[in-house]
C-alpha cells in the first residue's frame, strides 16, 4: 500500500475518533459541572477537561481567563482549534475524500453525511439548549462511521490502517481521562460524593458504568474503577484492550509486507507486555499519574514511530 493511502487512512481513523471523544468528555463535563453546587465541589471541570484533551495550551493562547461558554466552544467548533469537533471532522472527511476509492460506499456516505450536517449545526451547536442533542449527535456519527467500517471493509491493509489510527487514539484518550482523574483515584480528594461522583463521570465518559457493575458486582471502588479502565481486556477502551489490538495489527500489516518490522513494533509489543503482566495494586503504589504519564509519551513515541516506518516512507 502506498504511504500517502496508508497516512490518509491512519488519520481518517484517528479524527474520526477524536471527534466521538471531545463529545464523551464533553457531556461528562456538563453533568459534573449541573453536580458540581449541589455535591459542594470547588474543581473546574472545564479545565480539567482542556488538560484531559491536551487543548490548554492552545486555549490559553487564545483566551485569558477559562469560562465554561470558552471552552466549549473552543472544543466543539472553534476553527483555532485544529482538535475541535468541527475541525476533526473536516480532518476526517478531507482525508477520506484523498482515498475515496479505498473506502466502501457506506464508510463515505457516514464521513460525507456527517461534514455536510455539521457545517448546518456547527453555527448553534454551542447554544444552551442544543448542546446535549449535538453531543449526542456527534457521539452516534462516530459509531455509525465505526460500525460501517467493521461491518463492510475488506479486512486488507487499508482496514488496518483504520483501525490502528483507531486504537491508538482511544489508547490515548483513555490515559487523558484517567491522569485528569488520578486524584479521586489514589489521591486525597479519593472519598466522598464528589470522589464518588468523578468516578461515575469517568466510567461513563467510555460507556463502561453498566460494564464495571457486570464485571464487578459492587459499589464504585476506585481502585476498581482504575483495574477497569487500564488492565481489563474485555472493555473496548481499556488501555489493554487498545494495545493488544495495535500490537495485533501492527503484525498483521507487518506479515502482508512481507514481514518488515520497525521500531515501531517494539514499542507495541512492550506496551502490550507491560500492560499485560502489571498488577493495579503495583501501578496504584508507584503512582497512577506517573504510570499513566509513561504510558501517554509511549502513545506519542509509538504514535510517531509508526509514521516514521509506514506513513512518511
């Protein structure tokens, strides 16, 4: 496969999922913030969730105080923002576009829907009262495009190509949430309705709530909620399940190239390995942040290492 197919598509994959994820913590930031009065809670979430999505940088520059009316508009459609939702599905579909005939007939119709009704909402979406059914709409566009992938793409190299961008942005997003969150994991702020409630905002911000009780069968723990969220393969978000899968289709594209392997591959599988050997009890003792701060530059480096080997060849 040629590199500029093969980068187009990584990239499709990665925005798209972008996209459904600036939505997931953006609807958990509305919620803790409406709790926020009520449970007596002095955090920001809005911050926090600029942090979670590495946007404060670019924020900051731009605005000089953090107001919840900023901030979302600055994730949702701000066009300074490159990782805003409208931005990411301009992304998503531009690069869909470059490799239009790589895609199935549904793949397009669900990327080219979607940019064409989003240049309709995106003037009103941040309005109070439309916010919540534009979340929503956001969220139900990425798993349409994601179902039309897994449903009717060849499972060749081009499909690899998308489920890798995939992965390795839910892998990230997931580290993103958890290190915003550590302090009501392992830290002081761990007890309490507010902890209690962080926990549940956290849960649901990867649709795992109803999974932690299936697997669980007890109230919220946090060091529960953290074993979830990082090592247990069966939830689809867990940094796991996100890495077993990258190391899975790194080898794959590897083994169709006749077997060409990089550093990127070792980076995947020690990723892998050191997920899957570790103990919660082991990570929680030397330090949730730090361990998910290693494993958010390890994204970065596979991240780059990956468009080293395939994608800029």
């Amino acid at each position: 496969m040629l590199s500029r197919t093969a980068d187009s598509l990584y990239w499709m994959g990665r925005y798209t999922e972008r996209a459904g994820n600036l939505a997931r913590g953006m609807q958990v930031a509305l919620r803790m913030a409406g709790l926020g009065e009520s449970l007596g809670d002095t955090g920001d979430e809005w911050r926090s969730l600029l942090v979670a999505t590495g946007a404060e940088p670019g924020f900051l520059a731009e605005h000089s105080e953090v107001t919840p009316e900023a901030v979302i508009r600055w994730l949702a459609v701000d066009p300074k923002n490159p990782s805003s939702i409208a931005n990411c599905v301009e992304a998503a579909r531009s690069n869909g576009r470059a490799v239009r005939t790589a895609l199935t007939v549904d793949m397009w119709e669900a990327l080219n829907d979607t940019w064409r009704e989003m240049r309709l909402l995106a003037a009103t979406a941040t309005d109070a009262d439309r916010l919540p059914a534009f979340l929503d709409w956001v969220r139900a566009r990425t798993l349409l495009f994601n179902g039309a992938a897994a449903d009717t793409m060849l499972r060749d190299d081009g499909w690899r190509f998308v489920h890798l961008g995939v992965m390795l942005e839910r892998a990230d997003n997931t580290a993103r949430l958890l290190d915003a969150k550590h302090t009501a994991l392992d830290g002081p702020e761990s007890e309490g309705a507010v902890a209690y409630a962080q926990w549940q905002a956290l849960l649901r911000s990867v649709s795992a709530l109803r999974s932690y009780q299936w697997v669980y069968h007890t109230r919220l723990q946090p060091r529960l909620v953290a074993d979830l969220l990082i090592l247990r393969p069966e939830l689809p978000r867990s940094l796991l399940a996100c890495h077993r899968r990258v190391e899975q289709v790194l080898d794959r594209i590897s083994e169709s190239s006749g077997g060409r392997r990089g550093e990127c591959h070792r980076l995947a599988s020690e990723a892998h390995a050191r997920l899957r050997d570790a103990r919660i009890e082991d990570i929680l003792a030397g330090g949730l942040h730090d361990f998910l701060t290693r494993m958010i530059d390890r994204n970065l480096d596979l991240g780059r290492e990956i468009a080293d080997f395939y994608l800029h060849a």
